[in-house]
C-alpha cells in the first residue's frame, strides 16, 4: 500500500473521531483528537496495518506530542511489509 493511501485511511478514522484531517508533515496532535481519540485512532491503525514478525507493538513506544503523520505512516508501512522471523 502507498504511503498516501495509508495517510487517507488514517485521516478517514481521525475524521469518525471528530477529528481534522493532517497532511504529512503534521503532528498527530495537529488533528485536534484529545487523548482518548488519540489512542482509538493508534488502535484502529494496529488493525488497519497489522505488524509481522519483530515489529508487534510497533506503535506503543511512539512519542505522541511530537511524531509527524510521515514518520507515523513510515512506521506502519514498515511494520506491516517487514516478513517475518524464519523459523
């Protein structure tokens, strides 16, 4: 998937948490969700990009004040394409 696609999908869910869409270069926080939003919305993305391999969990240790939407989707996009760990 794109990397513009997942920022759609991730505006579409902040959108259905009352929130405003953000461009790339925002903050998570410039769409206004307060925290209880802020935390459905990195939910719904574990399921939207599910993590393979060593990356589960991969948006529980993001610094939420300061990550930008390109930094948050690269995250996504990395997680969920990474293969996982040969058995």
């Amino acid at each position: 998937m794109k990397k513009q696609e997942m920022l759609d999908k991730i505006n579409a869910a902040i959108r259905k948490e009352n929130g405003v869409p953000v461009n790339m270069d925002d903050k998570l926080v410039s769409s206004g969700l307060d925290s209880l939003g802020v935390v459905i919305i990195l939910l719904e993305m574990e399921c939207m990009f599910p993590a393979t391999g060593q990356h589960t969990g991969y948006l529980s240790e993001i610094d939420v004040p300061n990550i930008t939407m390109r930094e948050l989707v690269g995250k996504c996009r990395l997680a969920s394409t990474s293969p996982p760990p040969a058995e």
